[in-house]
C-alpha cells in the first residue's frame, strides 16, 4: 500500500488524533476519526441516504465523525503538493 499522511487535527495531543492518509495508487483516503455516537448512527438510519438502499452498516464498514476542521486535509484531485501537519 503505497500512503501518503495528508493531515492530523489541530493542537491534538499524543492520543485522540483524527488522521488522514491518501492511498496514492487508488485515490482512497484512509480515516482515523471518532466512533459515530449510538445517537448519531440512529440519525443516520434515520435519514438514511437513497430510496430502497439499506440503512444498516454492514461489518465490514464504519461511520466516523469527522471533525470539520479535518476538511481542509481532504485532498483535491489538483492538490499535488506536500503534506499537512495541522500547523
């Protein structure tokens, strides 16, 4: 697997880090975030997304939350430059 780090949040300490990596030879973004709340995830089911797909999360996904200071890591297909380190 060929990863690039792209971004960690702001001021973080040594532990509860939301992480970034780019898989750079598939384009997919590799997520360390926050477990979605029992509250959140019901949200989810909720709303749900499109007519007649399953809101159920099968096991071999994850809902994370996000933090929107996070977005600014989320690498655009012009962004070619170097990496992020939330300074």
């Amino acid at each position: 697997m060929n990863l690039r780090f792209v971004g960690i949040m702001p001021n973080s300490p040594d532990t509860d880090s939301p992480t970034i990596w780019l898989d750079q030879d598939t384009g997919d973004l590799i997520i360390q975030s926050y477990t979605a709340t029992p509250e959140e995830m019901a949200a989810c089911k909720e709303i749900g997304s499109i007519p007649g797909h399953s809101t159920d999360v099968p096991a071999h996904e994850s809902v994370i939350r996000l933090p929107a200071v996070m977005l600014q890591y989320i690498p655009r297909p012009e962004d070619k430059h170097g990496d992020h380190d939330g300074s």
